[in-house]
C-alpha cells in the first residue's frame, strides 16, 4: 500500500517538472512593468489563434508570424491600445480567423445561439412527452363497454 | 406511418453530421480567403534590395494592375514559382517583389540565379509589410488594381495552371475594368 502510494507521488511529480519543461520552451519571456498588463496580455495570447498553425493559440505557437503577432499584442499593450483595438488591427490584417472566441455577427448567431436553440428544442420534445405520457384520459363508451365485457368474463372463470 | 417515420431522424441526423465532417476533412483552413479583399493595399515606405538609397510607398501601385508577390530567398516553394512568375512578366503582367525577412545579399544572389521578373523589388527584412498584408506564409500574391484596391489572394506556390486559369484572366478583367 505504502510503496504504490510512493510511486504514485513519484510518477505525478516526474509528469508535473515534464509539463514545466515543455512549455517553458515554447514562449519567450515578456516583461511588463504592470502587472495588470501582463495578465491582459496572457488573456489575449491566449484567445488568439496562429495564422499559420491552425490549432494553436499564438501564446502556444513557436512559429515566427506568432512571435511576431506576440511582439505586436505586447507593444500595443505598453502603449496604451485596448483589448479590443488590439483585436481589431489583427483581425483588419489576419481575418476573423485569429479570434478563438468569435464575435457574435449575423454569420456566428447559429455558432452561438446553436446550442440554447438545441436545449431548448429538447426541452420542447421532452415536455411534449411527458405531457402525452402522464395526461389520463376518460374512457369513451364503447372502450367502457368492452372493459366492462373483459372484467365480466373475468370475473366468471 | 408518422411513427415508422419518425425512427428515421437519427438516421438522418447521422447523415447529416457524417457529411459535414467528411467535407472538413478535405477543407484546407491554409488556402482561406485574405481579410484583404477588396481593402486598399496597406500603406507603405521600402527601400529596395538593389539600391537601399531608393525608397518607394504605395503610390508605387497607382495606375496599372500589378501582381505584389511575397517571397524570400529562405523559401523554397518560392523558387519552385519562379519560373511561372517568368512566364506572367514575359506576358506583360507588371510584378512588384515584396522580400520578407530576407538579406539583400541572399535575395540578389536568389534572382542572379533564378531570374528576376519584378519590375520593382521591395525590401522588407522585419517583415512589416508582410504584416501589414496579413502574410503568414511566403510565397503570398495579391493581385493589385489600379486604384490600389486589392482584388485577388493566391497563398503557396504559383502553379502554371493558376496562371492560365486564375491570374491572367483576372488581370485582363482589372485591364479591363
């Protein structure tokens, strides 16, 4: 019990220092006086994606159009450009492709809106549903008649 | 009926989802089109690679339809078009270079060998102008009207059937227009 328990610890903390190495070795080190500037700049390295590498964010990509897109998002934050100016001149040059988190428009309601819109039609189905299932309903005459027969026949056997 | 029907809708739905992902199996995200379309060229001030003395901006465009074509002597799908980029200036297109993130040295060595069909070879060594086109990839061509308007993307290689069947067509209908 003991000597698994040791291994465990062991093999979770020789992942752990792998982690550390392997991103490490993708980005640079960036230095911001304000710390408040370094967090944005986190933040929007990481909702950005790599021209060039399709599924990586610009903060994770070692190819040199994200090195280069990252020296821009951190020379607009020093000085003084919004999250949102700053999203806007790579979008003007890159298209709405670099942006992980698109921006609601006539071309992404159904992106956005697709998965409420599917809730809802389940919601919709389900309560038709349950509605039909549990709704008792008053035998006409003849069904009364042929319960009637039923029990009757029952009864005598 | 309605029933037997309605045990069709996965069947269905499976279809549907089986068709969308196999079309986004052969969707090349690489070859999207440029945020530039139809967007003035960006503004520029480059020297050139053969004399760093002579500078130009984008006034350089203004009157014929030109083809800007983003390429650097590092890249190795840009020496795979040079001989297409030969054949479009021998046919009277107008090619203005754009090198990116290159050496003068590499970039006059690269056309001493290869040829050098740009009228003008602008010089771009960090890249700005690339930027600015929204360049992620050498070789890129934009296809440049008169008023400077950008009319027409090609990222990768120029193939000889890109030339007979999309740029020289549309240059002729910029000519034209």
């Amino acid at each position: 019990m003991a000597r698994r328990l040791i291994r465990t610890v062991l093999l979770a903390g020789l992942l752990t220092a792998l982690l550390g190495v392997a991103a490490a070795a993708t980005i640079e080190v960036r230095d911001f006086d304000d710390p408040q500037l370094a967090r944005r700049y986190t933040t929007l390295t990481h909702q950005l994606r790599c021209p060039k590498c399709q599924n990586e964010t610009i903060a994770a990509s070692a190819s040199p159009i994200a090195a280069d897109m990252r020296e821009r998002v951190a020379a607009m934050l020093e000085a003084g450009r919004s999250d949102r100016e700053i999203q806007d001149f790579l979008v003007q040059r890159f298209g709405e492709y670099v942006l992980y988190r698109p921006r609601l428009s006539p071309r992404t309601w159904l992106l956005w809106g697709g998965p409420f819109l599917l809730v809802g039609l389940g919601g919709v189905i389900l309560a038709w549903r349950v509605r039909r299932r549990t709704a008792p309903r008053a035998l006409d005459a003849a069904e009364r008649r042929r319960l009637d027969a039923l029990l009757d026949r029952e009864d005598r056997s | 009926m309605t029933r037997r029907l309605l045990l069709l809708v996965p069947l269905v739905l499976f279809a549907g989802l089986a068709v969308f992902l196999y079309r986004g199996l052969n969707h090349d995200p690489v070859g999207r089109e440029s945020a530039l379309i139809g967007r003035e060229f960006p503004a520029f001030s480059l020297a050139t690679v053969a004399d760093p003395d002579v500078r130009h901006d984008a006034s350089l465009l203004a009157g014929k339809v030109t083809l800007v074509n983003v390429w650097g002597a590092w890249c190795p799908t840009c020496r795979e078009e040079m001989p297409q980029l030969m054949a479009l200036a021998e046919q009277g297109v107008r090619l203005v270079g754009v090198d990116y993130k290159d050496t003068r040295e590499a970039a006059t060595e690269f056309l001493d060998t290869l040829g050098d069909p740009f009228a003008v070879n602008l010089f771009d060594p960090d890249g700005t102008l690339g930027f600015d086109l929204g360049v992620y990839g050498a070789p890129e061509s934009f296809l440049v009207d008169r008023d400077g308007i950008i009319r027409y993307h090609h990222t990768g290689a120029i193939r000889p059937e890109n030339v007979e069947q999309e740029i020289l067509p549309r240059v002729q209908r910029w000519r034209d227009d």
